[in-house]
C-alpha cells in the first residue's frame, strides 16, 4: 500500500508545471507559473530543479503559516482548514 501525503502531492503537482531557460552564460533559470515568485536560478539544470523544489517548499510552508492563499493544483486544495476529529 502506498502512502501519499497532500503536501508531498502537492509540491510534485506544482513542480510539473516548472519551466526552464537556459540564459545566456550558461547557467539555468526555473520558474512555475502557478506559483507566483517561485523562482530559482542554478550552474545546471539538476541543480536550478533542486533549487527551484527547495524554494517551492519554503514558499508553501510560509503561505501555509500565514494563511495565505495556494493556488488549486489538478483539484488538490491546500486552502481548507483541517478539521480536527
């Protein structure tokens, strides 16, 4: 049985929509769209992607913890206070 977590479902849902330039000296910039201000910039693209997920993490968390609104990712609702049984 495999266990998924929403938060976990939610940064893979988010890193697929990450897009990548290759800027001019080389090096690599990423960014997703749906997540306004998630950018990162790295020497390769493996590390601008793993800079890129650190950075998309940080930024959830913050909005989480601030109580700012996630956009809605293929259906999955970050915004929806938990209800405690």
């Amino acid at each position: 049985m495999c266990v998924r977590w929403a938060l976990t479902e939610y940064l893979e849902r988010a890193m697929a929509h990450a897009e990548y330039d290759k800027l001019a000296d080389g090096t690599f910039a990423g960014r997703i769209p749906l997540c306004e201000g998630v950018v990162a910039f790295g020497q390769t693209l493996s590390e601008c992607e793993r800079e890129l997920r650190a950075v998309l993490e940080d930024w959830v968390l913050l909005a989480l913890k601030l109580n700012h609104p996630l956009p809605i990712l293929e259906g999955l609702d970050l915004n929806h206070i938990p209800v405690r049984e």
